[in-house]
C-alpha cells in the first residue's frame, strides 16, 4: 500500500493548492463560480489525483493518474495566467504560483516514468 502523503509530488501539490486558495480569496465576486471555482477545482485535483492514484492496486493506475494530475497543472498554470492578464492576480504572485505549477508537472512526470518502468 502507498502512503499519497510521503510523495513529494503530493506535498508540492498540496502546497500548491493552498497557495492558490488563498491567491483567490480577493478575486472578485462576480468570479465567485466562475474562474475562482474553475482555479481552485485545477489546483485542488493535482493532489487529489496523486492521492487516487496511490490508492488503485497497479503501478500503471498510479501512474494514469498522475497524468491526470500533471494535466490539471497545467490548466492551474494557464488560469494562473489568464489571472494576472485580467488583474486579479498580481505579476510575482502568478509567476510564483505558476513556477510551482511547473515545477509539480516535472515531479509528476519523473515520478509517472520511474513507476513505468518499474523502478518505483
């Protein structure tokens, strides 16, 4: 049995996620269900797949899942983007936010790979 929270990629996913609900708390109201929701479920669903993916029973699953994860990076890197072009987010903040986006996705992939290749 895997243990989500040990992986790095979890932590960096779930820090990520925080960072990015707290980023959205001053976005506007009229963006209550729209990219604030849309932004947070991005962010949130990086963690959340890792966690699925440790708990499915083939190295395979986990890694699909981790796909999964690394496409809601990138969405949370592009709504990030899209943010800061709307003025809801400020430039170091959507830059930070986004870096660790990227940096996740990169983890993500390395991890995926290992467990591929049955090294993990």
């Amino acid at each position: 049995m895997r243990r989500f929270n040990q992986y790095l990629a979890f932590q960096r996913a779930h820090r990520l996620a925080l960072d990015v609900y707290e980023a959205t708390d001053d976005f506007p109201r009229t963006e209550q269900f729209g990219l604030t929701s849309q932004l947070r479920r991005a962010a949130l669903s990086i963690p959340t797949n890792i966690a699925e993916g440790a708990g499915r029973t083939t190295q395979a699953d986990f890694a699909r899942f981790l796909g999964i994860a690394c496409g809601s990076a990138s969405e949370t890197e592009y709504l990030l983007l899209f943010s800061r072009d709307r003025g809801y987010l400020a430039d170091e903040v959507s830059t930070r936010l986004a870096d660790d986006a990227i940096r996740v996705r990169q983890i993500l992939y390395r991890l995926a790979e290992r467990l591929r290749s049955g090294t993990d």
